[in-house]
C-alpha cells in the first residue's frame, strides 16, 4: 500500500532519449517531491535558433502523442568568440566533431567565455510553459572529468576550477543550467498545479 507522502507525490513524464538528462531531472526535482517517469522517447525538433521555441514545439508535440502531462528539455552551449555556435545544434556538433571538435576551434584563442543554457518545457492540455536557466563560465583547453555528459568535460562554470564532469551529480545539479530551470519549473508547478497531488 502506498503512504500518504507517495499518494501526495506528482508524477510527470520526462520526454528524453537521454537516460543522464533524465537521471539529473530526477535527482533536481526530487527535492520539490516531483516524481518523474522516463519517457524514452525520440522528440520532434524544429530547426531553430531559440532553445525556447525548439523545447516548447517539443512539449507540445509530445503531448498530442502521449496524451499525459510531460516535461522535455533541451540545452545548448553558447561560445562568444564563435558567436554563439554551437548553441541550439550543440547535440549534432556533440555527435559530429565531438570536444576535440571544439577544442580545436578554440585553439589559441583566449577569450573563452560561454554559457550553458536549458529550455525545460511542460505541457499538458491546457498549458505549455517554458523554463529557462542558464550558466556563464569559460571553455577549458583539455578535456576533463568522467562524470556528466555531452560537453561537460570542456565547461568550467564561473568561480569554480572543475569542468561539470569533475564534479559529482549532487554538485554539479546545485550550480548548472538545468537545475536553475527545474527548480524554476518545480516551484510554479506546485504553485498553479495542486490538482495533480
């Protein structure tokens, strides 16, 4: 038999192929007593230079398939000296060129400044809202770390001296890009949504 803290407990989907992006959901949201299921799902992308416009068409189109309220994300990393690139096509460069990729094209440049930026999306048959957080830090001139994913192993945060991948999940989902989203959602959510508890 369920407690009375598991029947309180919101449950929403979280639409990713991702399995780390939705393990450091899980982790974010867990402190708001969010629970979140895993949806493995392929979501629906539009080419577009806004990470809101891209998670919101997402959400959405999610929705209209799985019919239950659902949460996609997606991220970007935005580096100045190459005007922003890769920013919304991060995971296709990710999969192309890889962090040596980056690397290379960062080579003896100094200005290394850059953000991380998420778009977190919830959308059920009434609403669809986007979250946005983001982190300013530095590109690092090795690759670093083994934890985290994608483009964590070349991301210094600001005021920190480790890469997102030299620093464990509990660490790094205070301080990225993600958590400040999540939070952001998490705190509206139970706001505006007491009819899922």
């Amino acid at each position: 038999m369920l407690s009375k803290e598991e029947l309180k407990q919101p449950s929403i989907l979280f639409v990713s192929k991702n399995k780390n992006k939705f393990i450091e959901a899980s982790y974010i949201l867990s402190s708001f007593n969010i629970k979140l299921e895993w949806a493995p799902y392929s979501k629906l992308e539009i080419q577009s230079s806004s990470l809101t416009d891209i998670a919101s068409f997402a959400a959405k189109n999610a929705f209209e398939s799985i019919k239950k309220p659902l949460i996609v994300e997606d991220d970007g990393l935005f580096i100045k000296v190459l005007k922003g690139f890769p920013g919304p096509f991060s995971s296709y460069v990710y999969s192309t060129i890889g962090l040596n990729g980056i690397l290379k094209l960062m080579e003896g440049v100094d200005d290394r400044e850059c953000f991380f930026e998420s778009a977190v999306a919830f959308c059920d048959q009434n609403i669809n809202k986007v979250f946005v957080g983001r982190v300013y830090g530095e590109i690092s001139r090795v690759i670093k770390g083994s934890y985290g994913f994608g483009f964590d192993p070349i991301f210094i945060p600001k005021g920190e001296n480790l890469t997102f991948a030299e620093m464990p999940l509990n660490y790094k989902c205070s301080i990225s890009h993600r958590a400040v989203a999540l939070r952001d959602f998490a705190k509206w959510f139970l706001k505006n949504f007491k009819y899922y508890l």
